[in-house]
C-alpha cells in the first residue's frame, strides 16, 4: 500500500494525430484548383442550365467587350497565347467562356474562334 501508485490509464492520441494529418494531405492533395476569370459578370438568364467542369478553363467577357483569364485583360488577341500552355497539361480540357449579358456577341464568337484555333476541343458559354 505505501509504495504502490495507481495510474489512471489514458489513451494514446498519437495514432489519432496520425491519422488527421494523413487525411489532411489526402484532401489536400486531390483538390483540383481552379482559376477564375479575376471579374464578375452579369450572366443572361438560360433555361438550360451549363455544368461547370472542375477541370477547365474560365475565360470571362466584361460588358465593355474586355477578355479576362484569372483577373488579367488578355483581350480576344490573347486568348490563344493562354489556352495552348494549359492545354499541353491536359489535351481535352474544355473552355468555358462566362459572358456578361451585355457583351457583344461577336466579341464572345471571336473568343470562341480563338480558343477552337487554339486547339480547344469543347467551348462552352455559361449561363445562369
């Protein structure tokens, strides 16, 4: 009885802070980040609603006709220097142009042209 001391048993987090730090880096690891066009648009109403892919490329046209790709004005003549290096990473990654309600139509068939011409096989406009 003198010498002896009870010790209360506790567990080992160890194992838990493990395992937190391993599913940490797992969703960390298969997130798929994705650039925004860096401009916010006024979208016309669609009675088909367009999926967003994780995976593609978000071209946005202002409603002063500007081309943004990831907050930068890259206007129609640059959306081809953009799309070809992303498509070196994937071959079939699909555009997604998301068009103010107010932009001109040919300025958005011309960025469409452009990412074709690039070698894009799939452009898509987004609606809301």
């Amino acid at each position: 009885m003198g010498g002896a001391q009870e010790d209360d048993p506790k567990p080992d987090l160890s194992p838990l802070s493990d395992c937190v730090f391993i599913l940490l880096i797992f969703f960390i690891v298969t997130t798929v980040f994705q650039k925004a066009p860096g401009v916010e648009v006024v979208r016309p109403l669609a009675t088909e609603d367009a999926r967003l892919e994780k995976n593609s490329i978000l071209i946005a046209v202002t409603a002063e006709n500007k081309v943004f790709y990831d907050g930068e004005d890259i206007g129609v003549s640059g959306v081809q220097n953009v799309v070809r290096p992303l498509l070196l990473e994937q071959d079939d990654m699909p555009v997604i142009i998301q068009a103010d309600e107010n932009a001109k139509e040919g300025v958005v068939h011309d960025v469409q042209k452009q990412c074709l011409d690039a070698g894009v096989k799939r452009v898509t406009e987004a609606k809301r």
